[in-house]
C-alpha cells in the first residue's frame, strides 16, 4: 500500500475533513508555542549578549591600560550620564518596535514603514541637540565631585560618546524595523558585525596598535562612535533590497506624518522616560558611590560591568517579548501573548539563576578576565570588594529578570504610562535616597548601598508582574483600528489557528 494514502481511506471508510497544511505552515511554528518565541529570541538573545561581550571586553581593555583602576572609574560614570541623557531619544525610537510589529500583526504594511521614518525624523533632532550638552560636560562632572584625575577621563569620554548621538538612535530605529516584523536574525548578523569592527578597533585605539595613537578611554569612546556609524550604513544599505522597496514601499512612505508622528511620542515617551528614570537612578546610585572613594567606585563598577554579561541577553529577551506581544494585539489575539510571556519567563527565569549561581559558587572565574594583567598588590582591594558584591547581583538576577520581561509586555500592548510611574517612585524611593543616606549620615556605607539596590529591583520585578496579570493591557493597542482590515485579519487567524491545530495533530 503507498504511504500517502492514509489507512482509513484504503479500507473505504469516510475520513474527517482535515485543513490542507503546505510547506510554509509546516515550517511556521505554531502561535504561542516555545518555538515561535525561540525563533524570534535566540538571534535577539545573541545579538544582545554580543553586544555585553563588546561592552566586556571594553571596560576589560581600560583596566589592563589603566591599573590604577582610574579609566575603569570613569568609564561607567560617563558612559551611564551619557546614557541617561540619550536615554529618552533610545527609548521612544526603541518603540517603532511596538508600532511596527502592530502593523505587521494587522497586515499593515505600508504603515510598518511610516512608522519607521517619523522614528529617523526623531533621530535626527535629539543627535543633533546633543551638540549642545558638549559645552556643560566640564561643569558637570566637576558638580559630581569624583577625584580630578577621574574627572578629566569622564569629561573625554563623555564628549566624544556625545559625537555619535545621532547614528545611535537611528541604529535603534532601523533595526526595530526588523525586529518589529520578527526578522530578528538580520538584527543579530548585523550586531555581531558591528560588535567585531569595534572590539578590533577598541584594541588598536586604546592601546596604539599599529598605525593608530595610543588613545586611552578616548579611543574606546571612539571605537563605539565608529562602530554606531558603520551599523546605519549597513542597516539603510538593507533597505535597498527588493521585499523593502516593493512589499513595505520602504522608500515611498518618507512624508512626515504628523499624525502617526504624535502617536508614536504619545506612547513612546512614556517608554523614553522610564528609560530615562531607570538609568539616572542608576546613575545616580553610582555617583553617590563615587562619593565614598575611587575603590569603592571602582568595586561597584566592575560589578555592574560583569552583570552586563547576563542583564544585556535578558534585554534581547524582553525585545523578542514585546514584538510577540504586540504583534498579538495587532492580530487581535491577546491570550496567545499571554502564554508567550510566560515561556519567556520561565526561559529568563532559568538564565539569570544560572548566573546567580556563578556569582555565588565561581566569582573569581568571572573576575579573572578583568585581573589577568593587573598586579595583585594594586588591584586588591577592588577585587575584595568586588566578590562581596557579586552576592547582592547574585540575590537580586531572578527578579531583574521578571522585570525585563513582564515590563516589555505590558509595553507591546501599549501600556507604557505604569511602568514610567512605578519605575520612578521606587527607583528613586528605595535606592536612591536610601544610598544618599547612606552618604551622608553613615560615613558611605558600601553593603548599606547595594541592598537598597537589591530591595528596588526585586520589588520592581514583583511590581511588574503583578500589573501582568491584572490583564489590563489586553484591550490596548497602539495603532488606528481599521474595521475592514481587522475583520480579514481575524478571518485570516482562524485560518491559523486551524492550521495550527493540524500541524499539532499531525
């Protein structure tokens, strides 16, 4: 008997109707399932945790450059203050994310590509008001009051980071064209490209390989602005392809739209904005650390650039959670994100537990690519501190974790405003001033500081979960309804689940 009759039908017995399922639908993963999410996060989970590596091997440059620990000290300040101003900028260019992957969930298109140029529009004028922050630098660090020979390093990197403001934000925006529409293996490729050039660049220019200066922090501040210009070049050189110009009409939907424009400040400020209050606590945590000496600095530093190993991964993680979640609301099928949230819980979940286990049980491994070249003798009391302070990264990573993710999809659907508040109050209420108390009245109490660190964190992993759950965001959406398009769309996805269903049953 062939094996393409089906049994029942040799025998003459009626069979049930079965929905035809072709090659395309067998190679889709099912809605909702691990697989989908798989897809769409392994790139954005590598391409994100190249990105960590190249901020790795930067910080673990200037320590081998400087071992007195003084580049390392400026490093984070200035490139967290650099952050903190931008932050706003990234985020609401981040966001086209959101409105892309909407769009493309409601069969949109044309309005996925309009959406991608009023986030350039944006870009271009936050790099170019950057311009004007250059001449407050001095001043600036000189108000934070770290050590002078600190100082003059952040004023460097700082001004020179400030250079690339422009290429940086158009980076976020292009690549969320990509990642909105869940082609996330074109972002991770072009990441880790990117993330090459600069860690070759960063060696030659820190240390003055070759034909390059001896540079210093400068030259890693340099390396980054290169490596931001070389990412929009091979991201618009992208566009050129034919699915861009013919099926998204990429370069037909240049017009400023003031109306799709406004939409897209009206929720993605809000996500701006909590980036903004979520780093300048953070930044200002690290300032008030300064405060109590460069070791301690320097200590918490090096910490914070060691969690960047696994905080930065989770954050291609959280991405890949909001593409799906938005993409489901587009669809008009909130449930499935539902379940697509949790896997993703459970996947970051088991991640950042691996690593609290790392800190607790190996934190010299973790530590060593950062001592190998430094003498003992100078390097010491850094390095103590530093072990201690792997245990607070080590009881807080789960929570960091629930964050990122039950906060990136409430985000997908369009409720940017909660996280922005709650983000702010404990932020600034449970680890800011505690640490400023800290400071001031208790002679800079170091373990003091970090377990108000620890408290936020976990209170805003529990705080974001639990506005989750209260399912609120499953009536938002962030683009126009269109009642034609919706009612095809909907016919379409019982199509899909139906298919669905058969690809689970065969």
């Amino acid at each position: 008997m062939p094996r393409s009759i089906p049994r029942g039908a040799a025998r003459g017995l009626p069979m049930p109707d079965r929905p035809t399922i072709d090659s395309t639908q067998r190679s889709t993963p099912p809605a909702g399932s691990f697989a989908e999410f798989w897809r769409v996060a392994l790139p954005l989970i590598l391409s994100s945790g190249s990105l960590s590596l190249m901020l790795f091997i930067d910080r673990m440059f200037l320590t081998w450059s400087d071992p007195s620990g003084a580049a390392l000290a400026a490093a984070t300040p200035a490139g967290l203050l650099h952050w903190t101003v931008i932050s706003v900028f990234i985020g609401t260019a981040l966001y086209v994310n959101t409105f892309v992957a909407q769009y493309e969930g409601a069969q949109r298109k044309d309005r996925a590509a309009a959406a991608v140029w009023q986030g350039l529009y944006l870009s271009f004028a936050a790099g170019a008001g950057f311009v004007f922050a250059l001449p407050f630098a001095e001043t600036l660090f000189g108000w934070i009051g770290h050590e002078p020979r600190v100082q003059q390093l952040e004023v460097s990197y700082f001004s020179i980071l400030c250079l690339g403001a422009i290429p940086i934000t158009m980076t976020a925006v292009l690549s969320s064209f990509y990642s909105g529409r869940g082609k996330t293996v074109t972002v991770m490729c072009v990441n880790m490209f990117v993330v090459l050039v600069n860690g070759i660049l960063d060696y030659c220019l820190i240390f003055g390989t070759g034909p390059f200066p001896e540079m210093g922090i400068r030259g890693a501040g340099l390396a980054t602005v290169i490596a931001n210009v070389l990412s929009t070049v091979v991201f618009f050189a992208l566009m050129t392809r034919r699915c861009e110009r013919v099926e998204y009409r990429f370069w037909q939907r240049w017009q400023f739209d003031r109306e799709l424009f406004g939409r897209l400040l009206r929720y993605g400020l809000p996500t701006g904005f909590q980036f903004f209050v979520d780093i300048s606590s953070f930044s200002s945590f690290i300032f008030l650390v300064g405060r109590q000496g460069m070791h301690q600095l320097a200590a918490t530093n090096l910490a914070f650039n060691v969690n960047t190993l696994a905080f930065i991964p989770m954050a291609g993680c959280g991405t890949a959670v909001m593409t799906l979640v938005a993409k489901r609301i587009g669809e008009g099928r909130p449930e499935i994100a539902v379940r697509t949230t949790w896997l993703a819980a459970g996947v970051a979940a088991a991640y950042m537990g691996t690593f609290a286990l790392i800190y607790l049980f190996l934190p010299n491994v973790i530590l060593y690519p950062f001592t190998w070249k430094m003498p003992p003798e100078e390097f010491a009391a850094v390095h103590t501190q530093a072990i201690v302070l792997l245990r607070f990264l080590a009881a807080f990573s789960v929570f960091d974790g629930m964050a990122i993710v039950f906060g990136m999809a409430v985000r997908g659907a369009g409720d940017t405003r909660f996280p922005l508040i709650f983000t702010l109050l404990t932020g600034w209420l449970l680890m800011v001033v505690p640490t400023w108390i800290c400071w001031k009245w208790f002679d800079g109490n170091l373990l003091g500081s970090w377990t108000a660190c620890t408290v936020y964190i976990c209170v805003l992993g529990i705080g974001m979960m639990l506005r989750f759950r209260s399912g609120q965001w499953k009536t938002m959406r962030v683009i126009e309804f269109n009642s034609a398009t919706q009612t095809e769309v909907i016919e379409t996805n019982e199509t899909h689940e139906r298919s669905d269903l058969a690809i689970e049953t065969v």
